[in-house]
C-alpha cells in the first residue's frame, strides 16, 4: 500500500514539476506552447476565412472555452489525473503480473520490433477507433450524457469550442482507451506527434472555418514530409541536411497529398462541415442519440452509418433541447451531472 501512496504523491510532484518546467523552457517538443500556437493559427485563420461571417471572433463563451482548454489540458492532470493515474496503471500492470504469472507488458510488448512510424499509426488509428466508440457511448448513456452536455452547451462554434468539457470525460475517456493501448504495448510510446496533430485537427473541426478537401489533403502532406524529411519516424528519404532537398520532400508530399486525397478527404477525416452537424439544436427522430461521433477520423461514421450531412449546415441552430437553463460558468458547468438525470 505504501507503494502505491508514494507513486500518488509523487504523480503529484512529478507533473507540477513537468508543466513548471514545460511553461518556462519553451521547445519544439512542448505540450504548453503547442497549445498557444495551434490555437493562435486557427484564431487567425477564424478573422481571415471565416465560415460564418456574422459571427464575432470573439464569439459567446470565448474567453471561457480559452480557460476549458488549458485546464483540460494540463489543470485536470496536475489537480487529480496525473497522481490518480499514475495508481491505476501500476495496479493494472501489477494486475497482469499477478494473474498472468508473472507477465509484464513492458518487457512484452509486441509491437517493439515494430519501426515507430507504424507503431504511431497503429497507435493513432486503435486509440481513434475506441474514442469512437466512447464518445458514442457519452450520447447512448443517460448519465454519461449528462456530463456531455457541457461539451454541447456552445451556441457559437470556434475552435476553442474543442476543448469545452466536463472533467468527467477525461476520466472516462483515459479509463476506457488505457486497456487496449496497453495491452497493446502502445502506452509505452511518445506520442508527442500524434497528440499534436489530433489536437490541431479537434481545433479545426470545431473551427469557424470553412476549406476543400485538397486543402486539407495539401496540409496533411505538408505534416508527412515535414515528419519525413526531418528523420522524426526513423524514416529518412533525405541523406542530407541541405534545406531545399527537404523542402522539395515537403512540397512533393504536400502536392501528392492533395491530388490523392483531394476528394476523398471529408470521408477519411471529421470537418467543420460534418462536426457542425454533431452539435446541432434539432436532429430527426431516428437520429436522436447523435450523428457524426469521430474525433478525428470520419471514416467511422461512414462505415457505422452514423454520418448525416443533410445539407450546408453554416448557420444551424446549435445546442440541445433545455439548453436556456444550462449553467454558463465554469464552476456550476463542473459540478453538473452528478445528481441522476431526471
């Protein structure tokens, strides 16, 4: 017992001394400043392109979705998550030692002799695949709805809108996806890339933007080659350091991206156009439970049947039946969904 007190205190300790030491040593590989520049390029991309142009950039319930994104992205971690987590994991590993005789998923892990760059996918398309299936679930259940309903309390969409939920969710969510992860092996990674890019891609869902497909397949090569050429996913079709040879990697991946992908992107990936839908005020009957439920990845509600574009949905009504009496501020938002839904 006194194990796993010392792993909670120092989960504690620990993670207040990562995000100290994350705020005052800026780096290419830092959550903090990931999260101010990502944001501050969908915020200009908000006032240059905007989707819908009688919006204010500084919509409704701003300035509280910039306060949901840091506290889900770090606070939640530093007050309870990082510490009680860090508990769970071990007892869940120790877990498997036990009934297992002895197995231990580190020293198993069947995906080490795997090159990272597959590892990643494998990773990105298991962990997108089971987040799936819980936001489905955040819809199915009553309770877990509940909690939801902050997420689909915004009435005026902008990227910041990505990070508005309850804390609960990071619970479920973290809980849920921690088991198949770690039976595969993949928890054991860095997944600093993938994080990164499913944060900028929630930020465009929930974007006030509006672009084609060949766009978004340009970007998504223009991440590849800069992965590529730099060496990032021990993939390296560069043998040199020279600048244009890997900017011709970047710019050639970015134009076969886009005439590939071009128009296929909004099947393969979530979008603006599609997630508008998500959190639309009025669904018909027998979509009652919720349309559109990927994260990142869309390809889920087209194989599922959960995809529903009726139409352009730039100025639909946003929100749910009841939503004139739910809270406005964070802390009642936080306290919300503990009592059984009526």
């Amino acid at each position: 017992m006194a194990k796993y007190w010392e792993l909670f205190v120092q989960g504690y300790t620990g993670y207040a001394k990562y995000l100290w030491h994350e705020i005052t040593h800026p780096s290419w590989h830092n959550y903090f400043y990931w999260l101010i520049l990502v944001s501050l390029f969908f915020l200009v991309l908000e006032v240059i392109i905007p989707w819908r142009r009688k919006q204010p950039v500084l919509r409704k319930d701003f300035w509280l979705d910039v306060f949901y994104m840091f506290f889900n992205f770090f606070l939640f971690s530093l007050i309870i998550y990082s510490a009680a987590s860090n508990v769970v994991v071990n007892l869940f590993n120790d877990g498997i030692k036990a009934i297992a005789g002895g197995f231990d998923l580190q020293a198993n892990n069947p995906l080490r002799s795997f090159p990272l760059w597959s590892v990643l996918l494998i990773g990105f398309i298991v962990r997108d695949f089971v987040q799936w299936w819980i936001h489905r679930l955040l819809h199915k259940s009553d309770r877990l709805w509940e909690f939801h309903k902050v997420h689909h309390s915004v009435e005026e969409m902008g990227f910041a809108a990505h990070l508005r939920y309850h804390w609960m969710e990071n619970i479920v969510y973290r809980t849920l996806e921690y088991i198949p992860l770690a039976l595969l092996g993949i928890g054991l990674y860095d997944f600093f890339i993938i994080h990164i890019f499913t944060l900028a891609w929630g930020h465009y869902n929930h974007a006030n933007i509006s672009v084609s497909g060949y766009v978004t397949g340009a970007v998504l090569g223009t991440l590849i080659g800069l992965v590529v050429a730099n060496g990032l996913l021990d993939v390296n079709l560069v043998q040199t350091d020279s600048w244009l040879a890997k900017t011709g990697v970047v710019l050639a991946t970015a134009a076969a991206s886009s005439l590939v992908l071009g128009k296929v992107m909004k099947y393969i990936f979530n979008s603006p156009d599609m997630h508008i839908w998500h959190h639309s005020y009025e669904l018909p009957k027998e979509r009652r439970l919720g349309v559109n439920f990927g994260l990142t990845l869309a390809i889920w509600d087209y194989i599922f049947k959960t995809a529903y574009i009726p139409h352009d949905g730039q100025d639909i009504r946003l929100g749910f039946p009841g939503i004139e009496t739910f809270p406005h501020d964070f802390v009642t938002q936080s306290t919300h969904g503990f009592k059984h839904p009526e």
